[in-house]
C-alpha cells in the first residue's frame, strides 16, 4: 500500500512573521544603500567693503586691532588657607572665679598694676566671655566701692578664694546666706519692689539671668508684665529699672520712685539751662581834670590841658556799653529831613 508523502503547511502566523523580517531587512539594506543628502553650505560672509579714503582706512584697521581677543595670563591656583577654629581657653583665674561662682564664696582680686588698682573683695555673679575683645569678664559687686562693677580677668594677677563673708561686709544679713550676695543684693535692709513691665521688654528680661534675689515675673493682660524683687542697694535698684526708660513703671517703693523722678528732672533740665552770661567789659577809670587856680593864667591853662587831649583814645574793650540812641535803631522810624530853604536877599530899589 503505497502512502503519498506531501509537504506539511506551516501556520498562518508563522508566515505572517517571515514577511515582517525579510521586509524590515531589505528596508534596512536600502538606506545603507541610499546616498547621503549634501548638507546646505553655509552662508559665505560678505568682505566688508573696504574704505575708499585715507581717513577711513586708519580708523578701520584701529578697530580691527581693538576687536582682536586679548589673551589673558592665565590664572595661578593660590593655595586655600583654612583658619583653626577658635576656641576660648579657661584660663585658670576665670577657672577660679567659675568655681567661686558655683559654691557662692567671695574672692580676692589682685590686680597686675597693683598701684593704679588696689587689691578687694569681689563677689562673683556672672563669668562671661565678650566676642568683640575676645577677653573674659566678670559681674558682681565691688565692696571696695559698694556698686557693681564689670572687672577684665586678664588684668588680674591673683584671685583668691576667701573664706567666709569676708571684709567690708554689709549687714545684717540671714544666716546661711552665700557670700558672692552680701553686696546689694542680700546685705542690708531688704527693699521690696514692685514694676510693670511694659511688652517690649517682658521677653529679653525672661531670657536674661535674674537681676535680683527672688525676682519674679508674672504676665499681665495687653503683653505687659508684673515684676517683683527684693533688693538691699537703693542705687543698684534705680540703675537697673531706669535702663528700661519709659518701658517701665515702679509701683513700690516711693523713695524708689521719686529718686527716679529727681534724675529725671536732672536729664531733662540739662539742656535747658541758659548760658552763662559774657562778663560785662570793665570800664576805664576816667580821670577827674583839676579846676586850675583862678590866678593862673590863660595861657598856663591851654598848656596845662594840652597833653589831655592828645592822650591816647580808649580801646574798644575799655569803652562803655551806651545804649543804642533812638535813630540807630533798625527797627526805628527813619525821619525825613526837613528841606533847606533858601533866603534871597532883595537890595532896595
């Protein structure tokens, strides 16, 4: 039985797909064959026409000089030089001041020109380090003086601790109190104070330390603030709430308050009081002339009186003020001067 072997058909898709190939080649093997289009050709420039006359052919060839590119040298790489960061160093006096800070004791400063600054007893209150002097100061008060003082550290030469409220301390103070707050703060007579605070102020003085013991402050209604302290130093008191200016209202004590006004009064009067009247120039003492005798002669008289009158004439200084007289007055009314009237004789006829 003989069986007939005939080709198998392949798929439709298959086919489909062998056409898209074969076309894609030929497509690819045309543009390898295609030539390349001639790019346009720029446009030639136009030479400028050059200039017929003498004068104009000099000024063109200086801007052609002018219009050529200058080669600049070129630049040298300079080496970038990183400043060390600056770090201030605790010296060993601000050290001590520090550490007297924190317990509360007195120290004993002794200055480098121990002539011009006698060695005192210093109370402590703050150590601070100023950027624009890059130096360390310190705060507190000066019992040599009986004020606060600002001191530099590094015109110190000594500081030493003290042991004990120290000399010259005020009194009578509570026991146990610290001895860097004897001064004006906790050494005498406490004084109870009692401000307003106005709103620009109420927040540097919440971010700065407390000025005095047991200061308070309380917010009060439109921003304003309500300031309360106690404090022993009348002086160091108004200091301290007179730099507020009108930012501030003292409401107790009354002495706090008419000191205030009595330094207000001072400030405001300064430039109001009047100058200080020139001394009028003195006047020459004149010299009496003497009646001659009647029995001198004439003749003897004018010799006599003479050399009065060549005398030398008095300087200005020597001159009497006299008052203005009426018709030197600038603000005086300028009289017409009457007319001269002329008289014509007539001869008899």
């Amino acid at each position: 039985m003989a069986v007939s072997k005939t080709p198998r058909k392949k798929p439709v898709t298959a086919a489909v797909e062998e056409e898209k190939l074969t076309m894609k080649a030929k497509a690819a093997l045309a543009k390898k064959a295609a030539p390349k289009k001639a790019e346009p050709a720029e446009p030639k420039a136009k030479a400028p026409a050059k200039p017929r006359t003498a004068k104009a052919r000099a000024f063109a060839k200086t801007e052609e000089r002018v219009s050529e590119p200058v080669l600049a040298a070129p630049a040298v790489p300079q080496p970038v030089v990183k400043k060390a960061p600056v770090t201030p160093a605790l010296t060993p006096l601000a050290q001590t001041i520090l550490m007297a800070i924190c317990e509360g004791r007195a120290v004993e400063f002794i200055f480098a020109d121990a002539e011009a600054n006698a060695p005192r007893t210093f109370e402590p209150r703050h150590l601070t380090f100023d950027a624009l002097s890059q130096a360390w100061y310190v705060w507190g008060w000066d019992r040599r003086y009986n004020a606060e003082r600002h001191h530099r550290v590094d015109l110190l030469a000594e500081v030493n601790a003290v042991d004990g409220v120290g000399r010259a301390a005020q009194g009578p103070y509570a026991e146990g109190t610290p001895a860097n707050q004897i001064g004006g703060w906790l050494g005498g007579e406490p004084i109870a104070v009692k401000a307003t605070l106005m709103k620009q102020w109420v927040f540097a003085v919440k971010q700065a330390p407390p000025a005095f013991p047991n200061f308070k402050i309380e917010d009060q209604g439109d921003g304003q603030a309500l300031i309360s302290f106690t404090a022993t130093d009348l002086r160091a008191i108004a200091r301290w709430a007179m730099q507020f200016g009108d930012g501030i209202q003292v409401l107790e004590p009354a002495r706090l308050v008419d000191r205030i006004k009595q330094v207000g009064a001072v400030w405001a009067g300064r430039d109001r009081l009047p100058a200080a009247a020139a001394p009028a120039p003195k006047a020459s003492p004149r010299s009496e002339p003497v009646e001659p005798h009647r029995s001198e002669s004439r003749h003897h008289r004018d010799r006599e009186s003479k050399p009065e009158r060549e005398a030398r004439p008095p300087r200005e200084s020597e001159r009497e003020a006299r008052p203005p007289r009426e018709s030197e007055r600038e603000d005086a009314p300028q009289k017409s001067k009457p007319g001269k009237v002329e008289v014509i004789r007539f001869d008899r006829l």
